[in-house]
C-alpha cells in the first residue's frame, strides 16, 4: 500500500461504509482536502445552505442507508451552526462524521478571531472526538467510525486542520489499523429469558410496542413473528411507524406516551417493548400497572420505567428465545380492529372553512396512488404531524422520517432532499409548517440543484400552531406567535423549482396531479385550516 494522507485515509474509511455523499458548507481548509479525495473515491460533495441542514441530511442517510453519514464544515461559525444538526443525529441514534476545520496550537498562541473550544461546544452532543494528528491518526479513525456505529449510535467530531488533513500516514500503520473489529453485541441473557418467558407464560392479553431500535432488518421480521405468535395488538412510535404495517391486522395504532393510546395498553396484563428508547416517548410519567419485559439494544440509564424483565443485546435473537407464550391470548381481531378504529377516530379532523390537516394528507395519499412506488414521507415538528403520522399508511420501516427524540422544526425538508439522494427513483413528500420551512428555507435551492424528485407541502396557517395552542389553552392573549403569510409558492418558483398556491381542496388535488408528476422539486402552498389542532392535542396527549 502507497502512503496516503490523512484526508486520503478519511476517504478510504467512508468508501468502505458505503457513504455515497458528504453533506456541508466547507471552508477553505481541511474541507477542500477531504472533497477532493473522496471525489476520487466516487463520494459525491453536495453543497448545503446551512450547516444544521447538512447534517440532518448526513444523519437521515444513515438513517436509509444503514451505515454512516458525514458532514462537513467550516470552524467557528460553521460549527457553531451545526449543533441543532448534530443535536438531532445525537438524540436520534444515528451515526455521522461531523469534519469541522481547527486551529494549530502554534495559531492559537495568537489568534482569537472565530476561536472557542470546538470540543467543549460539542462534547455533549457527540460520542467521541479526535483531531487525528500524530501516529494514532489512522487508528483513531477506524476507532472512532467503529464507535459512531456502536449501539446507541451517534456522532463523532473529528476536528481537522490543514496541516493535520495533508499529513502522510505510513502504510505499514494504516494496515495494522484496519485489522481493528467492531465490538461486538451483547449476548443473550439466559437468566432475564427465563424471567421473560414467565412473564409471557402467565399473559392472556399481552400488547407490543415497537420502537426505532427495531427498524433494522432482523428485529423487524423478528418483531413481526413475536406480534403474529402472541395474536395481540401492536403499537408502534413515530419512528417504529411500518415496522408493523398499518394495513396488518394486529397494528392498533401509534404510542406516544400519551392517553389516545392508553385504552389499549390499559387492557394489557404484560407489555412488551421491542427496541424501545426511551427518548422516544413524550414527557409525560409511565401510566401502565402491567409487568414489563424491554427487549432493546442496551439498556438505557435513564427510563420512564423499570422493566420486569430486561433482555438487552441482539433484539431478534431475544425474540427467538422468547417461547414461553401461552397457547392462545384472549385477543381477538375484532377487538384489535375496534381499538385501532377508535384510536383512528380521535384524530379526526371536522371539515371547517378551508382544507383541514387532514384532508391535506389523506388527498396526498390518494393522488400518490397513481404512482408506481408509494412515496416516502418526511414530516416536520409542529401540530401538522398528527394528521400527517396518523393518515399516511406506512408498510415498511423508514416510510416515514420524522425527528422525534430531538423533535426539531426544519427538518422535513432537508430530509426529503437526502430520502431522494437515497432512492432517486421514489418521489419524496415533505409535510411541513410554514415556521419550520422558514427555518431552512435556502434549502429549497439544494432541493433544485441536486434535482430531487421532491413535493414539498407546506400546512399554512400563519403560526406557530402548537405553541400557539398552548399560549389560548392558558387563556393568555396572543402574542408573538402568528405573523403574514408568506407566499412559498413563489419562493419555490424562484429558486428554480415548481410552485402552487392553493386555498380550496379542489385546487389542492389539482395541484397535487401536476406536482407529483412533475420533473425535480415542487412546493404546494396549502392555505390550511388550523382549528382542528386543539382537539387533535388534547386526543392525543390529554
């Protein structure tokens, strides 16, 4: 093997994941090394508006891909800008390279301009740091990618100067490095199985609920057999959403942590939590009397609850142990289908003056039909994405991306841009309010360059929907909260892509005939009825 650089090296360690884009806004230091050489790698640069929106997008690829995700840019402001991004990866569970350029010691004895302790800023959102300097360079880097791949995932910062990117690595060091391993997972737990299976002995009418965790293949088809196996119903978060399809007869529906769900779960003797974080849930206490068996990746320090019986490791080797379930439960498909029916039904949305979020979404779905692949969905923050999670059918995992451990507004649409980047040929959806794409509205220019094949909905109320609600709720006057509407339709228009604006549901279906057919990015302005908001968060969370 030649001598390679560290940039060079970098490269190499995306190349064998499998990353396809490094996402960014770049400086003119280390960043142009590292383009430059992953390029001839086939690693393609994509230039962002904003850094945030540069690593939501490394970290949905991830998210797709089932590997890693790299973003860089600058140092100072860049980084600076990046954190609700790295935020989001962090609490996410999703592993990224974060490459921010530095400063040499020899700089730092007398420059002050865009210097602070990149480190310290980002140390609590990140798992591990290195400036790769000296001989530990390239075992720093097989080390660290190995630990942002390392169950709960999250990023790693790497912070590179010039002179650090451009330093030759020997190869008989790049060689010894790349024999490092993976660590490996835990194994199963055969004290906790047998406590498991007990549990699960004793259980007439037991209930699942399946989180992020068990999205990746194997947990997904496990998790599926252990629903069938017990014949009981199913509840998946946010994120879990198609891990269990909508159209199976044992999915009941979506929890939160909130009460819509709760007339199911109250019916449980025994609750079973297939690859559940905690993070996951809303900030509301635990409300279930039920033994719990948590079957997870790891075992989380901080929880909503002690489990009964804790099975941590390999998710789908823990379901396969789990044999200890009695003949036949006390569920019926009947039963299951009255509880998903009413779930469904409390998030209704009653037919006002203008379109409803509802009917926003359901009219999405319908038009979507009369393509080959149903789309992919990405949803924003902010009360549109209960009628946006609740009124899309989903049948597999990642139909959806939503941010829901950070729950960050401007995330739909950068995305969407990454989902396309992921499978040019499924369209994209993106569900968003109009605060959270005035939150990365450049974005909408990535969108046309890259040549996506995106429709972007924006639910158009002229407010802060959610916060909104809550400030009338507390009978406090309106303040701060609403503000004109903006015309996002020739905002899209200008930056190159395709733009409507609608205010009748007839206008809006016929929108959505031209825009999901259409080359590259659309955007649909929708003048949305917010009035059903109120009812749909009370339904959903009391």
């Amino acid at each position: 093997m030649t001598e390679r650089t560290v940039a060079e090296a970098l490269a190499d360690a995306f190349a064998a994941k499998g990353v396809k884009y490094i996402f960014g806004v770049p400086g003119g230091g280390s960043s142009l090394d590292i383009i430059e050489a992953a390029a001839k790698r086939n690693i393609e640069f994509v230039l962002t508006r904003t850094e945030s929106a540069a690593v939501m997008m490394a970290a949905a690829s991830a998210e797709l891909d089932g590997t890693l995700g790299v973003a860089l840019m600058t140092k100072g402001p860049g980084s600076a800008n990046a954190t609700n991004g790295i935020a989001y990866a962090s609490l996410e569970r999703l592993p990224i390279i974060v490459l921010t350029d530095g400063f040499t010691p020899k700089e730092q004895t007398y420059i002050t301009h865009q210097v602070f302790d990149q480190k310290a800023m980002l140390q609590p959102l990140t798992k591990g740091h290195s400036r790769l300097e000296g001989s530990s360079a390239a075992q720093d880097i097989k080390t660290n990618v190995d630990l942002a791949m390392t169950s709960p995932c999250g990023p790693i910062h790497f912070e590179l100067t010039s002179a650090a990117a451009r330093a030759k690595i020997s190869p008989e060091i790049a060689d010894k490095d790349s024999d490092l391993q993976t660590p490996s997972r835990l194994t199963v737990d055969e004290t906790a199985l047998s406590k498991a299976n007990a549990l699960l002995a004793k259980a007439e009418r037991p209930v699942v609920i399946v989180g992020m965790e068990a999205r990746e293949p194997s947990a997904a088809k496990a998790t599926r057999t252990l629903v069938k196996m017990l014949n009981c119903p199913a509840l998946t978060t946010y994120k879990a959403k198609g891990v269990i399809s909508d159209q199976d007869p044992y999915f009941a529906g979506i929890f939160t942590g909130g009460t819509k769900e709760a007339d199911c779960v109250n019916k449980a003797d025994l609750i079973i939590l297939s690859g559940i974080d905690p993070v996951e849930f809303i900030r509301q206490p635990w409300r279930y009397e039920a033994p719990v068996i948590d079957i997870s990746d790891v075992k989380h320090p901080v929880h909503y609850l002690t489990p009964d019986a804790g099975l941590y490791g390999s998710i789908s080797e823990h379901i396969a142990g789990l044999s200890g379930a009695s003949e036949s439960t006390l569920w019926t498909e009947k039963e299951i289908a009255e509880l998903r029916q009413d779930m469904h039904g409390r998030l209704q949305c009653e037919s006002g003056a203008g379109i409803n979020p509802q009917q926003v979404v359901e009219s999405a779905f319908e038009e979507a039909r009369s393509l080959e692949t149903t789309p992919r969905i990405t949803v924003d923050a902010g009360a549109h994405m209960f009628s946006a999670m609740e009124f899309w059918p989903c049948t597999a995992p990642c139909d959806v991306l939503i941010s829901n451990g950070l729950a960050t507004m401007a995330f739909a649409l950068p995305a969407a841009i990454a989902a396309a980047l992921h499978e040019p040929e499924r369209s994209v959806i993106a569900f968003t309010g109009d605060g959270g794409l005035l939150m990365c509205l450049g974005e909408l220019l990535t969108a046309v360059q890259c040549d996506t094949n995106i429709t972007i909905v924006v639910f158009n109320d002229a407010s802060l929907s959610l916060i909104d609600i809550k400030q009338q709720e507390r009978q406090l006057p309106s303040r701060g909260m609403r503000w004109s509407r903006p015309d996002f339709s020739k905002m899209m228009e200008g930056m190159g892509g395709h733009g409507y604006n609608v205010e009748t549901i007839q206008e809006y279906e016929q929108a959505l005939a031209e825009a999901l057919h259409v080359r590259g990015p659309a955007l649909i302005d929708v003048a949305v009825d917010a009035s059903g908001y109120s009812d749909q968060l009370k339904a959903m969370r009391g």
